[in-house]
C-alpha cells in the first residue's frame, strides 16, 4: 500500500504537466474575418487545413492559414506558450481540401498527421495534413503519399525546414 501511494504522489507532477499541454479554452469557429497571423491574408482564400491558437476568452485567436504555421508557431522559442488552445482542421470531418470547415477543429496535439505527401500548404512548401483518427490519417497518406505521425513525433525539420520528413532524407 506504501509503494501506492509513493507511486501516485511521483505521478502528480507529471499529471499536472499533462494539463499544461491540453487545450483549455474551446476553439473559435473561423470567419470571413480570419486573418493569417504570419501572412496577413484572409484565411478564406486559401484552400487546405487551417490552424489556431486560442490566446485567452478576451483576446481571441492567433489564426494560421496552415496546419503546418500553426504547429510551427508552437515550436518557435519567441512565440507565446500560455495560451488557452492550439487547434488544426479536421480534415477527416471537411467537406473538401477547398472547403476544411468553419468548425471542424481538434487539439492539435491529440492529431494525426500526414507529412510528406503530395499536396501543398496554403502559402506553399508541405502541409502537414491533420486528422481526428489515426485511420483517416492513413487512408490519405495511401492516396496522397506521406507518413503518419503524432504531434509529439513531428520535427522541427519537418515542420520548420523545407517540409521533408527525416525518413525521406535517410532514402
């Protein structure tokens, strides 16, 4: 019983880690409003899966016309790391690459992603194609090429670089 209770008090540090990482605050349903945080442009005019982060209930949300600008900003040093939420579009959930929906939005840390295939980001280079379920991740990576990763597996090389995963520098 002793080894118990020692065990679950070494493990509260860890779950409390844990809820820093998730998403605190709901995501925003995109607008015609939307504007890309690094481009400045109107989120609408871009086709593919979108991102956000959601800042605080007052603030709003950061928008990204990009999963990949999206995952990016949470692995650059000097952008905000408090924030209620990081979002990707569903993509197993939109009604087209043209068209990823207004509110089809999943922790972009609980996403899987496709890195590597043949379709372009909205302001081109790789996308990183998010989805709800590992299963819906595969059957695009079947069609359109890539691999399957995880948020957590995802490089600063894949996702910062030029869109290459590593697997396809060791070929």
């Amino acid at each position: 019983m002793k080894a118990l209770l020692i065990a679950a008090l070494l493990a509260l540090p860890l779950m409390a880690c844990r809820d820093e990482t998730t998403a605190r605050l709901p995501p925003e349903t995109m607008t015609a409003e939307a504007v890309g945080r690094y481009c400045g442009m109107n989120l609408m005019e871009h086709e593919g899966p979108k991102g956000q982060v959601v800042l605080s209930k007052e603030m709003g949300a950061y928008w990204f016309s990009s999963a990949r600008d999206a995952v990016a900003f949470s692995m650059m040093p000097d952008e905000i790391k408090d924030h209620g939420g990081l979002y990707v579009s569903d993509m197993a959930k939109a009604e087209s690459w043209a068209d990823p929906g207004a509110d089809n939005w999943i922790d972009a840390k609980a996403a899987f992603y496709v890195v590597g295939s043949s379709v372009e980001a909205a302001m081109g280079g790789q996308e990183l194609v998010p989805f709800g379920s590992r299963e819906a991740a595969e059957a695009f990576a079947r069609d359109k090429g890539g691999t399957v990763q995880t948020f957590d597996a995802l490089t600063p090389a894949e996702v910062l670089g030029n869109g290459e995963s590593e697997a396809a520098h060791a070929h």
